[in-house]
C-alpha cells in the first residue's frame, strides 16, 4: 500500500521540507557532509512572517554568518538541531535575537557551551537535537520570548496544523531568504511518513507536510522551530530534498527528549 493511498487528498496543499544542512556548516567541518544531503532548509511554499509574532525564532550563526534556526527555551537556553551545530565549539557560534531580517537588527549572543545529544546519529539523523547556553540572557520583550515546550511523550495528533518558520530557501538548492517565513504543515502520523521514508522514521522524530509537497522547510531552516497550539514540538531536521510530493519534512520529535532538555538545562 502506498503513502498516497493513506494520506487523504484533502491533505494535500502545502508541503514545506527542511533539508537540513547548511552549506556555510559544511565548510567548516572539512569536507565531513552528512550522508544524507538533506540536512537544512528554507521555507518554501510560505510567506513572509514577523518576529513580533514569533518572538522565540534564533538564528544561529558560525562566525556571524546564518547556517540554521533556533529556538528561544528560557532567558539563558535555546535548542536546535545537533547536526547544526555539529563539532563546532561555543566559542565560534552565537545566536541573533529579535529581528525579522537575516544578519541585521535585534542582538547577538555569544554561545558559551554547547550540548548536542550523546547519542545523536549522523548517519541516521536520530537524536537531532542540541542546547545551546548563551553567554549573556535574552532579554524578552515583544520581539523575544521563549516557546513553551511539551511534556515528556505528549502525543501530538495526525492532521494537527503547525506553523514552521526560518530563513531558508525558498526553493529547493535555491538561496536562503533575508526576510523571515513561515509555512503552515499537518502532522503525518509516522506510521504513514514511514512508508514514504522506507522505515527511517524512529520514536525520536515525526513528519509534516502535504501530499503533493509544495510547501516545506528546506536548506537553512534545519533547527528552527515546528510549533503546534503554542508548544514547541518539532525542530527542524532532515528530509529528501524540499517540498517533494509524497516526502514529508522529518522534525526531531520534542516531546521524546524533554526529560532530557530538563536535566541539562533546568527548562
């Protein structure tokens, strides 16, 4: 039986896909691209979006250049993707705060440690996820907050309408946006994703997107923030390429490690 028979056709409409891994990341790892050339992404399919209204969207930055998204968990925490921040150390990553527009406005903070998940699987993509402690505290405000996360194992249903947004590509191997976007996806139940994705679908991750995949994170959005009734309950993590039909974009599966996220970050 195929994916197409188990999504309804009213599911269809947009798709956005997070292939997730950014390109400036790669250049700075040596050449060591994960297997999969999926990882980071750009909104596709979207619109434009303002922070004012997603006051908890980081953009995390290798040297002051943009290569993934973030989000804001507490005044001194933000969580990510573990394959974006990959062996870089603190002292060369930060996180831009506050603004609408990629590189400019709002404030930057210093990374001071960095935490990926121990048993974060580059070739599987499992475990994909990372706490990043900032050296000086977001100071909130209309155009900075923290998300609010789910509880340990909260299930969060197929259908579900959740809102994914980041400076990604707008097209697959396209460039990545200056202005902020955001995309609206469905939950895929993973039973359904995994058919699409030949079984790589694990506890640690869930799908979302449409059928005929015209909208979808993709390169440059891998860490941003899937949230769902106000909850943070996906990061953005891998998938074949952006906005493919029948290919659901991967999110790691917060509501699986807030134990986790708990005991190293007191959130």
């Amino acid at each position: 039986m195929s994916i197409e028979t188990l999504i309804p056709p009213t599911h269809k409409v947009e798709h956005p896909h997070i292939v997730k891994h950014c390109v400036l990341l790669c250049e700075e790892v040596r050449g060591q691209i994960l297997p999969r050339p999926r990882l980071d992404g750009k909104i596709v399919g979207g619109s434009a979006a303002s922070i004012r209204d997603f006051p908890y969207q980081l953009s995390l930055q290798l040297r002051g250049r943009h290569i993934c998204g973030a989000a804001i968990i507490s005044e001194n925490w933000a969580l990510t993707a573990a394959h974006c921040v990959a062996k870089n150390p603190a002292s060369r990553l930060s996180l831009r705060a506050g603004t609408t527009v990629r590189g400019s406005g709002g404030t930057v903070h210093q990374a001071s440690s960095v935490l990926a998940h121990p048993d974060f699987n580059p070739s599987t993509i499992d475990y994909d996820f990372a706490l990043i402690r900032v050296a000086s505290p977001f100071r909130f405000g209309p155009n900075v907050r923290a998300v609010a996360l789910p509880s340990q194992n909260e299930v969060i249903p197929g259908g579900t309408k959740t809102v994914v947004t980041g400076w990604g590509a707008t097209s697959e191997g396209g460039s990545v946006s200056d202005t902020l976007q955001k995309v609206i996806l469905p939950i895929v139940p993973n039973i359904l994703c995994n058919l699409a994705y030949n079984g790589e679908i694990t506890d640690r991750m869930l799908c979302a997107g449409f059928i005929d995949g015209r909208r979808d994170a993709c390169q440059g959005d891998s860490g941003g923030p899937l949230v769902a009734n106000g909850k943070l309950h996906g990061i953005v993590s891998w998938g074949r390429g952006c906005a493919r039909p029948t290919l659901p974009g991967v999110y790691a599966r917060v509501a699986r490690l807030r134990n986790w996220i708990s005991s190293n970050s007191g959130v």
